[in-house]
C-alpha cells in the first residue's frame, strides 16, 4: 500500500470542510449526510459503487478493496439514512458512521468484553453489528429518518 | 450485574513494537515457568469457567500457555487465563502480562510485521512475534503470535477507524486469547498476496506503516496443527451444569481427533462448515447460513422478536424472559447433516441478580436485534453454554480425522 489519500482524511470524513479546497470532489457521505456525497466514499475508500433504486429510497452498493461491501441507503430528500455493511473486514466506520461514530465508540467503550456482537438503541441511532474474524456484519440507521413505509428490516 | 453486561465474546486483538516484541510486565496472574509440568496425558489441559482476570467473566473459558522465545528451554512464560476460542485461530498475548522478548516478525519487504486485529466493537493493535507453545504435553515451534498492547507504531487511521482500542486485560477479561478454531490462519486467502489492502496486516518502518498481504504460513497461526503430534483439530470436554448455574466448571481441552484413545470419533453429528467456518441453522422459519459454534461467545445469541428483552441498559442485548421458555432449533451443515438441539433460556437480570457470585450461568442467551427490528445478521450464535455437558470436536481445514476432513465440528 502506497500512501493512502488518508492522512487527509484522517478524523473523518467530516473534518471535510477543511478538505474541500483541497479536494473537492471529496466529502463525506456519511450517516445523515447529503447522499450527492457518496462518490466522495466511493473515493476514500477506493471501491467501486453500483447504485439501485428501490420504492422509495436508493441503494448505492460499495465494494471496498478488503472485500467487504458497505450499501448506503438514501432517501428521496437525498439522506443518507441507513449503512449496512457485510464481509470479510470491518468498515471504515469513521466514514461510514459520520458523525455518529464517537456514539459508537462510546457505547462500544461501555460495553468492553463484547467482541462478537454489539447493540446500540437509542432514539436517533441504531447499531446492530455482529461476526467473527473472516465473516462481520452490521448496519446502522437513524430511525427517525427512515422513510414511511421502510422496516429496518430492509437495511441489510 | 454489569457482569453479564460485560463479558459477551471472545476474539483477539493486539498491539505492539519492532524488533523485540517486550512488555511490561506484571499483572494479570501470569508466572515464569522454566519447565512446565505436563497435564497427563499429554493431549490434554485442564480449561475452567471461571471469573476471569477481572472478576467479573460470565461463561468465559481459560487455560494456562506457556510460551517460550523460540529454541529456548530457559526463556519461558507461563501464562493463565487465556480466553479459550473456537471462534478465532491463533495466540493473542496481552503485552501487560508478558515479561518475554519475543522476536518480531517481519513482513515480506523486511519492515516489521504488525496486526490491526478486528471485532464487532473495535480493533487490537499489535505486532506479530514468533514464539514457541506449549499447551498441555504439546508444543509447535515458532509460531506467529500477536502481541496486544504495546506499541511502537503508531496505530494507522485505517485500523482505529474501525472503533475502539481494545488492548488492555481490563478490556479483553483474559491475559490472551488461544484461537483453536477451524482454520489454520487467523485472517487466511484474503489477506494473502495479491491481498494487499486487507486491513488487517500492516508493514511498519520507522517513518509509517501500509496495508500488506502476508504469506499464510506467516499470518497468526492456530497452533495445533503445527503439533509434531495430535495436530489434526481439538476437542472441548465441558460437564454439564444444571440452571442457575455454577460458581466455576472446570473441563478438558483435548488436542487431536481420533489420534489417542481419548479423542476418538464416536456417534458424534459432523456438521461440516464453509469456507468462513459457518453452517447453518433453522430458527422460528428461518434460515440462518451464517451460525457457528464459538467458545468465545458467553450465551446463546440469536433473534425472536417475540422474546422480552431486558430493559436494564446493564443488560442490554440479553433476553429477559418470564419463566424459562424453551425452543428448539436445527444445525445443518455444508454436507447437509442434520441435528435438533433444544434448548433453555432464562432471564439475565435475574440470573445475574441472585447469583452474583456465579461464572457460569448455561441458560444466559441474548439478541443482535432491536425491538423494532430483527433477523438482520442471518446468524445465530451458539456460545460456550452450548458447549456444557458435551464433546464438541472442532477439525481443522484440510486435516483428515477418521470420519471425515476438516473443516468440521461435531457433538
């Protein structure tokens, strides 16, 4: 691996404002953000996207090098509302989770010991990740975001 | 009570230096040992279900490793409460309790080799060392090792943004982890060459360190098939333990199958599994494909919308039901075997409750869902309570039993 565009990014994505001068397609398309974001993802992380609309919402599809794919789920006011992962390596959850992943870290802080799974429920965000070295999965979402009609079900 | 809470898995994890691996030592229990004295016979060593480092482990299994610098029979550590894991391949030491200078190993362009270890939850990051093992009578030579918790690298922005460290005893609840499950390798094809940018394993030089593939041979190595001897899987041999449960349960890890009179392959059900060490369960209609075994998880975990959760957040993720409702669910594996197994769940809360002094506790099961949703891993876990009261035999890959070539588990 050569230098990765990451030192830049280092912090998240959403430290992006000092970014964009810089590079400007560049942004983060984290959790609840601007959906317009996502190829800036598709960028950091060096995958390839392959989107699909479904009723109401979009699936962008990420295949990251390390084999795993993150989906990003979007709805039609162009939020990302839902990410969902599955694969062989965990995400880059800094940029995938946004500015919910120091939520993660710390509720995965309050609960050390729990390597195998780990549950997050609170009113505004949700994370269910779980899997052993080899086979992770995992989703995260805004509940009060979900498009009307849209069982969390559906995140996957 | 935050006990249950806090102790849910099993997994790895890391950190760690350059050329000598070294660590403070200290803590967690850990002694020098020049000759270890072998369990009889020599395929076996004693594990035990018990409170852990920290006091406070709920179904959470260990045994003693000593580990040595590689040739030597003077250099040598002896190191209780290691996590044993079915779910995991390879020895994961914590550096706090390492008082050896184990040699690091190096990546295949000669910088030092380190790993960004990950759970569900966070990374370990450290580096890879090369030790000799002995469990039990058995011994490999130079094996790959991790070392958690002292580094010399800085961590790389790709791992810690997986999550959180995970890098000391307290986090971990063992002083290392003992991977015994059905693979050679911890991380396996995909982080070998041409799998560059696998996360996992990094070439560290003084200036940075970058994503690398890594030779399987050289990745963290499950141990036992690098045994002269009984080399070809493992065996957990738990008692039974009745509901609430016990204080401590102490059984047998026994290596090799069908390779002594003591691990022979009986009436067992194989359950063959794919090639990321699942099989599949049917649960409530539906079909889960990617369900495993695993010693390292502390309960039963699986989905059922129609199970109470406990609402205490010191108990979140564990089912609390009223009464003791059971169910029953069916393993199938790769080679389209089939076996029911049924089993109990009691409330967590109240299991933990009246029972604070309790390790074990065989009817503790949780979920990965929410109330408002579910069924979103396509798994189900069966942890270390599905363990008690039986011979659960794990074959490695490739390595051919009397019944059948791995990789397979079977009870």
């Amino acid at each position: 691996m050569k230098i990765r565009l990451g030192i830049s990014f280092r912090g998240g994505c959403c430290v992006g404002a000092l970014m964009v001068a810089l590079a400007p397609r560049l942004a983060c398309a984290a959790l609840g953000e601007p959906e317009s974001s996502i190829a800036g993802d598709v960028q950091h992380l060096k995958g390839s996207i392959k989107s699909t609309a479904r009723s109401n919402y979009r699936v962008h599809e990420i295949q990251l090098p390390s084999g795993t794919v993150l989906r990003e789920f979007a709805g039609v006011d162009g939020k990302v509302f839902a990410v969902a992962w599955s694969g062989p390596a965990i995400p880059d959850l800094r940029q995938a989770l946004g500015r919910y992943f120091d939520v993660y870290v710390a509720a995965a802080q309050a609960k050390q010991g729990t390597r195998r799974h780990l549950l997050i429920e609170q009113s505004e965000f949700v994370m269910q990740s779980s899997g052993h070295m080899r086979a992770f999965s995992g989703r995260a979402y805004l509940p009060q975001a979900l498009p009307s009609g849209i069982s969390a079900d559906e995140i996957r | 009570m935050q006990n249950v809470a806090r102790m849910v898995a099993a997994g790895l994890i890391g950190l760690s230096s350059l050329a000598f691996v070294s660590c403070g030592g200290g803590g967690g229990g850990a002694s020098v040992a020049p000759t270890p004295a072998p369990t009889n016979p020599s395929n076996v060593v004693s594990v035990i279900v018990d409170a852990g480092p920290n006091n406070s482990s709920v179904n959470t299994l260990y045994t003693t490793v000593t580990v040595c610098v590689p040739g030597s029979t003077t250099s040598c550590q002896t190191i209780d409460h290691i996590q044993v894991d079915t779910g995991s391949n390879g020895l994961r030491l914590l550096a706090s309790v390492l008082t050896l200078n184990l040699q690091g190993a190096t990546a295949s362009d000669g910088n030092s080799l380190v790993e960004c270890t990950q759970f569900v939850d966070g990374y370990s990051w450290g580096p890879i060392a090369l030790a000799d093992i002995q469990v039990g009578g058995e011994a490999a030579s130079s094996v790959p090792v991790q070392v958690i918790g002292s580094s010399t690298f800085a961590v790389p922005t790709n791992c810690s943004n997986k999550g959180t460290a995970e890098d000391t005893v307290a986090a971990f609840g063992a002083n290392g982890i003992l991977g015994v499950g059905v693979f050679e390798q911890d991380c396996g094809p995909g982080c070998a060459p041409p799998n560059t940018a696998n996360t996992f394993y990094y070439s560290c030089s003084s200036s940075a360190c970058a994503e690398i593939a890594v030779a399987l041979n050289s990745q963290v190595l499950n141990p036992i098939p690098r045994f002269t001897t009984d080399n070809d899987g493992s065996i957990l041999d738990l008692p039974s333990v009745a509901a609430p449960g016990t204080t401590k349960l102490t059984g047998s890890l026994i290596f090799g199958i069908d390779t002594q009179s003591n691990n022979a392959s009986g009436s067992e059900t194989i359950l063959a599994v794919d090639g990321i060490g699942d099989f599949t369960t049917v649960f409530n209609s539906q079909t889960l494909t990617q369900s495993f075994l695993d010693s390292g998880t502390n309960g039963i975990f699986f989905d059922d919308t129609a199970l109470t959760t406990c609402s205490d957040p010191n108990f979140k993720g564990f089912y609390c039901p009223a009464g003791s409702p059971s169910f029953t669910a069916t393993l199938m594996g790769t080679n389209n075997t089939n076996i029911a197994e049924t089993f109990t769940v009691d409330n967590a809360q109240i299991l933990a409750t009246n029972n604070p002094t309790f390790s074990v506790l065989p009817t503790l099961a949780g979920t990965f869902s929410t109330a408002t949703s579910s069924n979103t891993s396509n798994t189900f876990d069966w942890g270390l309570p599905f363990y008690y009261g039986r011979r659960v035999f794990t074959a490695i890959q490739n390595q051919r039993t009397a019944v059948g070539t791995g990789p397979y588990v079977a009870f």
